[in-house]
C-alpha cells in the first residue's frame, strides 16, 4: 500500500503559526477554530500572495509550529506498518528545508518528501491512499478508486463523506481504517 501523508494541516498545524504572525503584524485576533473556510484569507482582504507570504514566514520560524497531535512521529512509524508513507506536500518550494527539518525535530519517520505542484499533481502520482486536509482533493480523486482520509481541520467540517472519502479525528483512526482495508 502506497500512502501519501499531506504536511500542512494533518501533521503540521502551520495554520497556527500563520495566525500568530497574523496577530503580531496586524493585531487582528483570529481563533483557529474560526477558519472555517479553505479560502478564509479572501475575507481579510489579502491576495493569495500574501496568504502564502505569511506561510512562508511560518515555515521560516518552523520551531515554532506545533504538530497536529502528541507523538505524532509514532503515529507515522504506525502507519508504516501498513505500507510506504511518503510525506507528499505542495508548498513553496523555498520552504522545503524548513519542513525536513521540522519532520526530523518531531522524529516522524517517512520513505520519502515529494515536493508537487497542486492538488491534482498529487493525484498523477498514484497513491492508493491520501491522508489530507484539502476539500479539493475530494474532487480530483473522484473515479480513481483511491481513497481519501480527510483529516479533519475546521476548514473540512461540511464535507460529505463519500465511498472513497472519509474522515479521520487523528492518525489512530487512519491506522484502524487501513488496517482493516488491508486484511480485505
Ligand atoms: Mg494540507
């Protein structure tokens, strides 16, 4: 089994660096549990640059990102068992450094960091399953037969499940469903 794990948003909760910094430079309070929309930084009146920028700044500062879960290496290590876990992220490339060394600081173990450019990159690639956060790999994973693990952040709360898509509270529950999806 071939399992891409996302970076930001399902081992990384880098979003709350980014409202950190939000805060710091304009002094907006805005709580995490408030972005519940993928595209929440439209309401703020900034362009998807600046979104990126601040992330970006994020990532700089990566120490300071905590990760989505408490022993989140072991989760990974778990999942392991099942298959080969490549951590597969579209991010800024320029940032790449940052997030390898974020990942060794957390212990979290993986075969290998792909770098892609979108959404439906990832999904040229032919992962049998995708741990994510991103609504829009709902869409671009339709009549693939692969399977989606949407990992549940604020921002995916209303999504539908489907027969290919489901959605996990944490790393535990991306274990048990493979697991059992395995023994079949
Ligand atoms: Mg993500």
């Amino acid at each position: 089994m071939r399992i891409a794990v996302d970076l930001d948003g399902v081992l990384a909760n880098s979003m709350k660096t980014w409202l950190k910094i939000w805060y710091q430079r304009t002094g907006q309070l805005i709580e995490f549990e408030e972005l519940t929309d993928w595209f929440f930084w439209r309401k703020l009146n900034i362009d998807e640059e600046t979104f990126i920028g601040i992330l970006n700044t994020a990532w700089a500062r990566w120490i300071e990102i905590p990760p989505t879960e408490d022993n989140i290496g072991e989760k990974v290590r778990r999942l392991k068992i099942l298959g080969n876990v490549d951590i597969v992220t579209a991010r800024p490339r320029n940032t790449e450094k940052y997030a390898i060394r974020w990942l060794n600081y957390h212990r979290i173990p993986f075969d290998k960091y792909v770098w892609t450019q979108n959404s439906m990159a990832k999904v040229r690639l032919g992962y049998d399953v995708y741990i994510d956060d991103s609504p829009s790999m709902i869409e671009v994973l339709e009549n693939t037969g692969k399977v989606l693990l949407l990992y549940a952040q604020p921002w995916n709360r209303n999504i539908q499940e489907k027969e290919n898509v489901k959605m996990i509270n944490n790393l535990d529950e991306a274990y048990s469903f493979l697991r059992e999806k395995k023994s079949f």
